[in-house]
C-alpha cells in the first residue's frame, strides 16, 4: 500500500464499511 496514491475514493472505500459496522452493531 503506497500512502502516496490517495485519492477520495481510496477514502471513502476504507472509511464506509468502517461506520458500515458500527452502525450494524448498534442495531443488533
């Protein structure tokens, strides 16, 4: 993994499951 390539969906891939599973373990 080079930090050097980051570009927004980069992002969005690695954060959306993130706040994906905390809110699937919220509701359960």
């Amino acid at each position: 993994m080079s930090f050097g390539y980051f570009n927004p969906k980069t992002i969005f891939t690695l954060i959306i499951p993130i706040f994906g599973v905390k809110n699937y373990q919220k509701n359960i």
